[in-house]
C-alpha cells in the first residue's frame, strides 16, 4: 500500500477534509493536498509521522522510508576525514536545538532552517552564514551520496536551441536564468517541447524539491515562472518553430480554499456592491437617499442665519478642505439625524480597505455554506439569517484550524451582524442568536494575537537595541558604500564624484526605510499613516520635525477628534532634512515632480504611476528588522512592539503605553499586554518582596 493509498482511503473513510487533515497534522495547508496531486512528490519523513499521528495510520512504513540520523552522518563524515565539515554540523545542530541521536537526515529541514532564520540570529556575519549552509548542504551530499552535474550547456537538440534562442532574445534576462534545469529535464526524459502538460510541471516541482537547495516555496515560486514563460513564448512570433504550449502551473489558488465558482455567489456579492458598498460608506441610507441630499434638506431648514455666520461658514469649509478634512463638520445634533435616517455616521464607516476585506469575508463565508451543504443562498439577506450563519460558520471554522488560535470566524461574524442590524434592522431574537455564534468563535485570549506575541518574545534584549538602533547602522551602510563606489569612480576618472551621481536606486530606498522604521518607532501610528504621509502634514519648528496626520485619516477618528501629532527625534529630524533636500530629488521620476507623498513611488518601470506612494515601503522596513535584528516581523506588529519595549522597562509606564498608542481607555492596553509576559508582573513583585525584607 503506497502513501497516497492509505492517504485517500482514510479521507474517504473520515470525511475530513485535505486542508484540514493538513493543518490538524500541523503541515502546510496545502501538504496532503501536494502529496495526492503532484506525482512523483517525495513527502519528507516528518511530514509522515505528523500525518501517521494525526491518523493513526503507519505511513512511514508505507514510504519506505530509509533513515539516517545525523550521529550517523557525523559518523561518516569523521571516517571520510571531513572534520571541518563536522564541525559546521554540530553548529547548526546546536543552533537549531536538534538532538543528532534522534533527529533524521532531511535535506529540506536543514534548507528551511537556513531560510526561516539568518545571520543576525545565528549570531555571525551574513558571508559566514551562507558558508555555513553551503558546507551543511555539502556534508548531506557527501556523507548521502547525491552529485549534481550536467547543466542545460551540456545538451543539444530543439532544448537547447530554446535556450540559445531565449538567451539571445530581448526577453527578460530571467527567463534564460530559469530555463536551464528545466530544459534539462526535459532533455534527459526525452520529453518534446510540445509535450509539456501541468502533469509534466508537476513531475518537474517534484524533481526540484530532491536535487535544490530552495525552499519548497521558491520551488512552487520557480515553476509557477516556468509555466508562465512557456505560455508568453508559445504566443511570441519568434518562437513559433518551437510549438511550444500554453500551459497552467499545477498549483492551486491557495486564497480559494473551496475551489467554486465565482458564479455561484455573485447575487449576493452584487448585494454587497450595490446595496452595502455605498451604505458602508456613508454615501446613501439604508432606504437609499443620498447623503447630500439629506445635507442640502438640514441646511434648507437651518434659514435663520445672518451674513456674517454664513462668511464664516464659507471660511471654515474653504480651511477644512485645504487641510483634507470633510467640507462640513457634522456636529452632534446632525450626526443623530443621520443616524435616525439610516445613514452610517463617521466614526461607523468602513473605509476602502475595510471595504475589501468585509466583502472577503462575506465571499468566504458563501463559499463555506455551499462547499458544506450544497445549498446556494439566494442573497445576503438570507445569508445573514441565523441558521445560514450557524451553517456557514462551522465550515469555515473547520476550513481555517491552525497552529495558533484565531479570531478570524468571529470577526466574519461580527461583520454580518452590522449588516444585518443596521442595513437589514433585522428583529432583537435573531440579533441574539448571531450574539451567541459569536461568542462560540470567540478565540479565549484578548488583546494581540498569539501568533503576534510569539514574535514579540523573540525581542530579548539585545535584539531591542538592535532594533532601536537599526535606522542609524542602515544609513551608515548607505554612507559607506557611497564611500566605496565614489573611490572607485575617482580611482577610474581622475576626479570624485558628487554623493547624488552614485546613490543607486536601492541605497535610496534604503534610507527611505531607515526613515520610515524611525516614524513608527516615534509614536507608533498605523502603516497607512506612514506610507500615505504627504508633504503637506510635515512642520518644523527650531529644528525638529513633526507630522501632523489629520484626524479624518486616522482610525476611529473623526473630523471632530483631534489630529495625531508625530513628534519626531533630533536625530529622525535631520535624516529627514538631508532626505528631503538630497535624496527625495533624485528618487523622482520624470514626469512625477508635482508627488505630493514623503515617500514617493519606487514601482518598477511597467507598473510605474505618477502621484503614488511607495506602497511596498513597509515590507522593505519588515526585510531590514529582519536582516539586522535577527526576527521577521510584519509591519503593524511595530504598534505592539513599541508598547512591549516600554512595559519591559517598568510596567508603571501603562499609563503612557496607553497615550502613546492612542487607546481610548487603559483597559484596551492591559487588554493587549496581560497576557503578552507575566514576568513584567512577577519582576514587579519580586522588588517590592526584596525591598520589604530590606527595610526589616
């Protein structure tokens, strides 16, 4: 019996699902998946025992597998003489916290590890940290016995006169990178060129994961290239001769986690677009007046108003629209009014990006109730009807089991319950009966979620100040290599050359993170915050810069609430002086002068649009915390981490973690970090207990 056997067989037994058999498992979601559909895939001994645990089915034994632990490879490697290669070894094992008596040879575990962590966190330089994975890899190839050789140059034929033709085409230079080992193997196989099917894509992702030393993402990431290079050439004319295919990468959409068609629920995402997009943001009332309308009526009716009062209305919408704000402030007498009309007031309107993610939520849960029951909702009306959500909610509980709790069924949840409420005014029992759906999928923890506090544990201390002086080690890096090339240029020209005319486009970016990583680090604002700044919120005053965000473009303000104020360090102050006055005018593209954004677009040229921001500024940000401080991080997980940094340092200073992050009431804050350290609570009490046995 093979492993896909046995596989399918308890599937078919259980009812479960690929997905979650994958995730109950604690593998990738896409795991059994990849092993019942890609043939000729190897699952990794770990993933079998996972699976046999998860099972109960002896699935090792099903492969076949072979064994060796790394005692046993440190053993060959000794007899063969490769003590240096030895001693790397043990490193890693060290390092990765992996017992050689029990753990397993796996080139792919020793390949992830070197991918998940990095240099800073294997404490040596980043030379030294790829010597160690090259000799790592080395010590399996050696003490294992696999040798790579032959390369794409070593053949002839039509594979490689595709090769030649693609190298010397005025194609991306990518696609002769990437086409070698895949003509190759097709070369070896005796596989034509007209022949390559998703199976054959499949079989080739396969034979990647043995013989690469990429992770198992890249080699999906590699092949879903391959896949597209194939389908681009078979409609180029220059490459008719070789009748190439198109063909799809034998993948599937992971974001579709039920693989149904659109089709299916699109009345009820027309409801959304139609009805509750509009609603949502305020522009129409749930019986679908319009906001100006209704506006026009109130003013129609406020009449007694002398001259003066209405030049001074005219002055202050004139002052609220430079400044982006709305041009009528909605006082608390309207804000009732439109709420007693149907109308969403400011404070409950979703921007666009809630917009998204809240019709992605409805999407999900339509695609939950048919892949469970097979029965189709008429509208979203019916969907937020109690047992529809009951159904729907269950299934996507199950669809989304996984390492960490989450929260993510009783957000849905949450969502369709304002629908229903507010656009709907459906009745108080069925209010009531969603209330309790959601209290069932509420997760047990509050505040940050668990995956987030996993990452915060990992800034000890050395890592904090790593990360606090993180800005100041980029732009010495930037000024050193500056340095260099402008000595090489003189060495080259006779003559030094102005720091603008050999500052790279990636050095500016860098300097532009540095910048971005020390506005988070000053008060913590959300990323949009960060990316959106315009030029036009920057103020000065004896030196020191300070970012005035307007409160209509912060979360859970109005335009009645104050604006965020962003004081920025002596030291951010003038990195951004010397950005503003050297850098930013070099970074601007033609035709792109009039960019209102701090940060302005670094799209690649067939992607550029004038008047853009720098949207992938923050991922940058995120890949140099990572690089220089040793943890990977997403960008709103600065919030957290500045809160955490502080409460480290006494957790006295809750009170003014609690201004700082802009949270409406101290509970919010001990919501957040409770939970996070019972040792900021523990330290606390040890001191007081040593203080009282000293004064005694």
């Amino acid at each position: 019996m093979t492993v896909q056997t046995a596989l399918r067989s308890y599937i078919s037994e259980s009812g479960e699902s690929m997905r979650a058999l994958s995730l109950r498992a604690h593998l990738n979601p896409k795991a059994v998946s990849d092993m019942l559909n890609i043939p000729g895939l190897r699952p990794r001994h770990k993933s079998l025992v996972a699976l046999s645990n998860a099972t109960g089915v002896d699935l090792v034994s099903a492969a076949g597998f072979e064994t060796m632990t790394y005692a046993e490879l440190l053993r060959r490697l000794e007899k063969q003489g490769y003590h240096s290669l030895c001693s790397r070894v043990r490193t890693m094992l060290r390092k990765a916290d992996w017992t050689p008596e029990t753990k397993p040879v796996c080139r792919r575990d020793v390949i992830e590890y070197f991918e998940t962590h990095n240099a800073a966190s294997f404490g040596v330089a980043s030379g030294t940290y790829a010597t160690y994975k090259s000799d790592v890899l080395k010590a399996l190839t050696i003490a294992m016995g696999r040798q790579r050789s032959r390369n794409v140059t070593d053949i002839g034929g039509e594979h490689g006169a595709l090769h030649t033709a693609i190298a010397e085409s005025q194609l991306p230079q990518s696609y002769k990178l990437i086409s070698g080992s895949f003509l190759l193997y097709l070369h070896d196989r005796g596989l034509a060129l007209p022949d390559i099917t998703r199976d054959v894509l499949a079989a080739y992702y396969a034979h990647r994961l043995e013989i690469s030393s990429k992770t198992e993402a890249k080699c999906r990431a590699h092949v879903a290239e391959i896949a597209h290079m194939i389908t681009t050439l078979s409609a180029h004319e220059a490459f008719r001769q070789f009748r190439l295919p198109a063909v799809k990468h034998p993948f599937s959409d992971g974001r579709d986690k039920y693989k149904l068609d659109d089709t299916l629920i699109a009345p009820i995402l027309e409801d959304f677009d139609r009805h509750i997009t509009p609603w949502a943001r305020g522009d129409i009332s749930r019986s679908g007046e319009t906001r100006n309308a209704f506006i026009a009526q109130l003013d129609a009716e406020d009449t007694d108003v002398s001259e003066k009062k209405a030049r001074l209305r005219a002055a202050r919408t004139a002052k609220r629209k430079r400044s982006g704000k709305p041009e009528r402030a909605e006082g608390k007498s309207d804000a009732d009014k439109l709420a007693r009309n149907g109308f969403l007031t400011r404070k409950s309107q979703w921007s666009d990006r809630t917009l998204v993610t809240r019709r992605g939520y409805v999407t999900s849960l339509a695609k939950a109730i048919i892949a469970a029951t097979e029965i189709v909702p008429d509208s979203l009306e019916e969907l937020c009807d109690p047992e529809f959500l009951e159904a729907a909610a269950d299934a996507l509980a199950d669809a989304n089991q996984g390492a960490f709790s989450s929260g993510y069924v009783a957000s849905v949840l949450k969502t369709m319950k304002k629908i229903a409420r507010d656009y709907y005014e459906a009745q108080p029992e069925p209010l009531e009966v969603i209330n309790d759906l959601i209290a069932r999928h509420r997760v047990a923890n509050r505040g940050i979620a668990p995956r987030n506090k996993a990452k915060l544990r990992q800034f000890t201390d050395p890592r904090i100040r790593k990360l606090l002086n993180m800005s100041d080690v980029v732009v010495a890096g930037v000024n050193a290599d500056i340095a260099k090339r402008r000595k090489a240029w003189r060495k080259k020209h006779g003559v030094a050359p102005k720091n603008a005319d050999v500052m790279t486009p990636a050095l500016a970016q860098d300097v532009m993170a540095a910048l971005a990583h020390d506005i988070l680090l000053a008060r913590a604002p959300r990323t949009s915050n960060v990316v959106n700044c315009l030029l036009d919120w920057i103020s000065w005053q004896e030196g020191k810069a300070r970012i005035v965000v307007p409160s209509t473009e912060v979360k859970m303000r109005g335009a009645d609430d104050p604006d965020l104020v962003i004081p920025l360090f002596e030291s951010t102050s003038r990195l951004l002086r010397k950005y503003l006055d050297t850098i930013r005018p070099i970074i601007i593209r033609q035709g792109d002068e009039d960019n209102p954004y701090l940060f302005p677009s670094q799209a690649a040229d067939h992607q550029f649009e004038p008047g853009r921001s720098y949207a992938s500024l923050l991922g940058r940000v995120a890949r140099l915390v990572s690089r220089h401080v040793g943890v990977a991080i997403n960008p709103h997980l600065y919030r957290h981490l500045i809160g955490w940094i502080w409460l480290k340092d006494s957790i006295d200073n809750l009170p003014a973690v609690q201004r700082l992050l802009g949270h409406e009431s101290l509970q919010t804050t001990l919501d957040h970090y409770a939970e996070l350290d019972e040792s900021l609570v523990l330290d606390k009490w040890q001191d007081w207990i040593n203080q009282e046995k000293t004064s005694q």
